[in-house]
C-alpha cells in the first residue's frame, strides 16, 4: 500500500491504522502487504478488516483510525487524491497493523 511522505510518522507510530482507497479494492483479512510511504518502505503490514463503506457512513472511529481528527479534514486529503466525491461514493477501508521482520504474501502497491 501506498501513502504519502506525510503519513509516514503517523505509520511508523501506528497512529495512522487504516485507510480508505476510492471504489471497491481486493484486499482480504490476513493478507500480508508492503507499507511504502514517500517512496520509502516502512514495513509489512497484516490486512485486519476490509469494510465497504459509502462516505455517508464513515463516522468519527474511521476518521480517528486515518489518524485524523475531523471528517471533513480526512474529506479534504480525499479529494487531493480522487478528486471531488458525494455522500454516496464507495470506499474500500483497509484496517491494518504493521508488522516488523514478516514476509510479503504479495508485493502489492495499491
């Protein structure tokens, strides 16, 4: 998975445990990913739960798991990456914990 170089404190700190990617995303549970921030790799992260949510249903939990504090500040990086959205746009949520010395299932850049 992929992140901006400014999300890579908020990674390393595991203070950033999820994100949401536009659209429906073929992760599953258990699944071992790549963790690149900036073009750096910061680990291998264990997929804990995939959700599909419309941005309707994303509440204060999901946005406190993005490591952020407000919706609508997570809805402001959203659209720096996607562009403009509505209440019922599709997000694929992938909950994940970094893990340090494991093996990539699968080296996933998505």
């Amino acid at each position: 998975m992929n992140f901006r170089k400014k999300y890579k404190s908020l990674l390393k700190k595991k203070k950033k445990v999820a994100t949401l990617r536009m659209g429906i995303k073929e992760y599953e549970k258990d699944e071992m990913v790549k963790v690149v921030a900036g073009g750096e790799e910061i680990g291998i992260a264990r997929v804990l739960d995939v959700r599909i949510l419309r941005w309707n249903d994303i509440d204060k939990n999901d946005v406190r798991m993005e490591g952020l504090k407000r919706k609508r500040d997570l809805e402001k990086e959203l659209k720096k990456i996607y562009g403009e959205f509505d209440d019922d746009t599709i997000f694929t949520q992938i909950v994940f914990d970094i893990v340090e010395g494991s093996k990539c299932s699968k080296d996933r850049k998505k």
